[in-house]
C-alpha cells in the first residue's frame, strides 16, 4: 500500500478536474490528480470552447495548440427547419471584449489529455491514471482518500479534496447531499460523419441550432467530424436508436442522402440536476459532480472550469494564509447561484426554444430573437451573456 502526501487531491481528470490540478500546480501548490481510467476518456461529448474559458486556458499556457487544433467559429446560427430562416449572431462584434471573439469547436479530451501531459512533467504534480476513488474522511486538517488501483487500495492525504469525478460523482453520494432536478424523459442520440454539412446547407456556420417541432437538431463541426444532436422517444430502443436503419432515416431527412457513413453513433440521458451545495469543509464539488445540464449552449464543461477556476482562488489564498471557511462558503454560493440562475435557466430555455412545442409561443419567442438580432445593444448583451461574460460577472459580484 502506497501513502501519498500533498497539499490538494483532486479526483478525475476530465476537463474540470485536469483545469483545477494544473492551475494549483502552476501556483506552485502540491497537487495530487487521481483518475480512475488509463488515461483521460476520449469520448466525444464536449467541443464548444466559450472565449473566457480561452482566456484561462491561455494563462495555463495550453490555448495555443489548441487554437492551432481546433476550428474557431465566431458565428453561430438559430434555424427554423420548416421556414429555413436564419438567424445568426457573430462573435466578432465582441471583439474589443476578448482576444478570442469565438467559439473554439475542439474535442473535450483533446484538452484534457493536452493537460495530462503537462501534469505527468510538472515538478508540483502527481498524475495518478488507474487510481479510483472510493472512500475519503475528513477531519478537521485535512482530507484522506482512498483510491483503488489495479492491485492495492493506496491512500492520498491532502488538506482539501476537489470532487471533479463527473456527473455519477462517488464523492458527491458519499456527501450525501441532494442532487436536485430532473432527468429528461427522452433519450439525446449523437451522430457523427465525416460528410460536409456544408455541403448541404446554404450559408451554415460550425454551430447551428435547428428548431423543428418533429426533430429538433444541433449541427456542430468538430475538427475530426459533423456532429448531429437529436432527440429520440424513450420508448426507441437503443439497438434501433444505434442501427443503420435510424442513422437512413436520420440522414434521409436531414442531407436526402440515406447511406451517409457514420464515425460514433452514441445515446446520453439527460439530466438538469444542481448539487444543493458545492462546499462541505474541506471536500468541494466542481464540474458534472456538482452540476448536470442539457448539451444545447455548450454550458457544462465550461462552466465546470469556472467552478474549478473560483476555487483555485480560494484555495491558494487559504494554503497562504491558513484556513478560512467563508472563503469555501463564497465559492459555494457564487457558483450555485450562476449554475442555477443561469445556466439551468439558460439550457432549459434553449431545449424549449429549439422544441418548438406550442406554435404561438414559439413565435412569440423567434419574434423576441429576431427583435435582440436587429438590436445592437441588445445583440451585444445577448452575445456576452451567450459567451458565459455575464455569469462570471455575476459570481463575482456576490459577496
Ligand atoms: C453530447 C454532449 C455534448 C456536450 N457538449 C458540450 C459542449 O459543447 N460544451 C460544454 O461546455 N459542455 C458540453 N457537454 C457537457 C460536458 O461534456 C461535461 O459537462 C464535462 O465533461 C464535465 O467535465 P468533468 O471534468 O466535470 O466530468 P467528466 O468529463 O465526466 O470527467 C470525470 C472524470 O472523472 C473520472 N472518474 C469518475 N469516477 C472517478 C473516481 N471514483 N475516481 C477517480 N476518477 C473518477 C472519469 O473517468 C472522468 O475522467 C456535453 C455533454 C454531452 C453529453
């Protein structure tokens, strides 16, 4: 049995996780990344990047290559699939807000694994792959984890523990502490294909939102692929929802081409869920942990890393200067209050809005959408309250 010694543990390195280890690394902090998976999951499910999460990926030193890698998408398009109108909004017009006045569309394990290795070479960090979390207690200096690797139960000591350990987070249900919301009734199947979209679409830009009261969609370019959203009846049975019959129909009404070839055929449940609370002593939630929301905005990761982000702060100022739990309950409140005003609201509206559901009110709202995109002003608040400026304003204005 191994012990291991250090400043902060954090568990799972996804996005939020890998953002939270290298931050307190470069801080010059201890740190201690346990992953329970050989390496960081590469399935496809994050790929939107917000301008100010570049912003703090470019002061960890990683946008570079990213920006080298990925494909930067300033627009962004509202479609309705029966009318065919458009209604598109352009980052660019925030561009003496931000160095990076777009969306970055990059695989989320493309960055995680990017941080990894940089983990696995700095002096400050521990990069544990195939150690998972099982068990930690909590005393009043500190926290001990125990992990399981492939041969032993090992522990990690630290003084705080950062949960980052995803939407079926061990450590949140250890907590016990309730995990308020809904789950979906519907199931969400993604595809991919290799096939240009634009080709197919006049005028699409890399991220579309396409309203549809039968079908709804998303359309989204990833650097290795199209990626296709859509809703599927609970009563669909995965094996038909996953066939080449579904994908037929899929294509037949979307391209006219029945027989596009697929990369990743993949169902998600989905939930809008909120931790009740993000600090409980010396143990924080952050990411899918504490938060799960639908994928239409591309609000989780990113909002994971802000999370992760406000307590790197508070954790820095507490090892400085000794503990202080009002720093921890300031955390928890920020982020509660953005997760849960913003964007729960924010992804539910979205869902909604691209639903259709009842054909006057989703007038009402396309007319309201068309009203901010013939507005400047309007349009400039919409874009930095869309880009996540707003919620991060709003977490620092609480007190
Ligand atoms: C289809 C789809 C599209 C999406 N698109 C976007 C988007 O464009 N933009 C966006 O912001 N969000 C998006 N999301 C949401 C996003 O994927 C998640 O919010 C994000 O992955 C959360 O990151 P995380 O690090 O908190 O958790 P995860 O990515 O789930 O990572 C958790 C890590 O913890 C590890 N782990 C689990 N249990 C343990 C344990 N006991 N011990 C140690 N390690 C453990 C796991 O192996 C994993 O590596 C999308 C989601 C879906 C389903």
């Amino acid at each position: 049995m191994t012990t291991y010694d250090t400043q902060v543990i954090v568990a799972g390195a996804g996005p939020v996780g890998t953002v939270a280890a290298l931050n307190l690394a470069r801080r010059g902090i201890d740190v201690v990344l346990c992953e329970a998976g050989p390496d960081c999951a590469q399935d496809l499910r994050a790929s939107t990047f917000h301008p100010p999460t570049l912003e703090m990926l470019d002061e960890l030193g990683v946008v570079d290559p990213m920006l080298e890698y990925g494909i930067h998408a300033p627009v962004y398009q509202f479609r309705e699939r029966q009318s065919g109108e458009v209604v598109e909004f352009d980052l660019s017009e925030i561009s003496d807000r931000t160095k990076y006045p777009f969306r970055l569309q990059c695989e989320q394990h493309v960055m995680a694994g990017m941080l990894a290795k940089q983990l696995e070479q700095h002096p400050r960090a521990e990069m544990l792959f195939n150690h998972r979390a099982i068990a930690f207690e909590q005393t009043d200096s500190g926290v001990e984890l125990a992990v399981e690797t492939p041969y032993a139960i090992d522990h990690v000591r630290g003084q705080y523990l950062i949960a980052a350990d995803g939407g079926n987070s061990i450590i949140r249900k250890w907590l016990n502490v309730e995990f308020e919301g809904f789950t979906y009734p519907e199931k969400f199947l993604c595809l991919s294909t290799k096939v240009d979209m634009k080709e197919h679409f006049e005028n699409l830009s890399y991220v579309n939102y396409i309203s549809d009261p039968e079908e709804w969609l998303v359309l989204l370019r990833a650097p290795s692929v199209w990626r296709i959203l859509l809703p599927a009846p609970e009563s669909d049975a995965d094996e038909y929802l996953l066939s080449d019959e579904k994908a037929h129909r899929v294509f037949s009404n979307l391209t006219g081409d029945p027989n596009t070839p697929t990369q990743h055929r993949t169902i998600y449940r989905v939930h809008q869920r909120v931790a009740k609370r993000f600090d409980h002593g010396r143990v924080f939630l952050v990411g899918d942990a504490a938060h799960l929301n639908n994928p239409l905005g591309g609000f989780g990761m990113n909002s994971g890393i802000h999370d992760a982000w406000n307590l790197c702060d508070k954790l820095e100022a507490c090892l400085a200067n000794g503990h202080d739990p009002a720093a921890f309950e300031l955390f928890g409140r920020q982020r509660h209050q953005v997760t849960h005003d913003f964007i729960q609201a924010q992804t539910i509206q979205n869902k909604e809005l691209l639903e259709v559901g009842d054909a006057e009110a989703h007038a009402l709202k396309l007319e309201r959408m068309r009203a901010i995109q013939r507005d400047p002003v309007k349009r400039r608040e919409f874009l930095l309250n869309q880009a996540m400026f707003r919620s991060l304003e709003d977490a620092a204005s609480i007190t």
